[in-house]
C-alpha cells in the first residue's frame, strides 16, 4: 500500500511535495523575526557477500563542523542609531 501524496492547488500554484521545514508564502509578505533550518543524514547502499553474516548496521560520522547551517534567531536587520549628544 503506497502513502498518499501530498497535493494542493492555489489557483495556478501547484505543490506535489513538502520537505521538512518547509513554508509556502503568498503575497506580500515581510516574516519578523522567522527563521527556518533543517538537518538530515541519509544514506542508501547495500551489504552483501559470500559466506558473511551480516549481524548489525553500523555507521561513523566525522562532523567537524561547530555549526553546519548557522541560523539567528534575533532581527537581521540592524537596530537604528542614537545620537546621545
């Protein structure tokens, strides 16, 4: 049995498919302090071998990176300045 797809239609907009952390926005629009981000490890391949007993997967993953997609959470845009005189 298959999952059923996602699908909407906004007048001549048409989305198939939604990832994780996805946003669809119409119009003007000015998002105050909105942010988005997403990670995911994914991999495919396959084991095999004469005579080998496959018991357990295992992975290793060398991530040196502090911060792999940096995100802020405060206002981008700078703060006005004050003339204190």
């Amino acid at each position: 049995m298959s999952t059923p797809s996602t699908v909407i239609n906004i007048f001549i907009l048409k989305i198939n498919s939604f990832e994780n952390a996805s946003a669809v926005n119409i119009g003007q629009n000015f998002l105050a302090e909105w942010s988005n981000s997403d990670k995911r490890n994914q991999g495919y391949g396959q084991n095999s071998g004469d005579g080998v007993d496959f018991m357990e997967p295992r992975c290793f993953v060398d991530d040196k990176d502090g911060v792999d997609s940096p995100s802020f959470f405060h206002p981008v845009m700078p703060a006005p300045l004050v003339n204190n005189e």
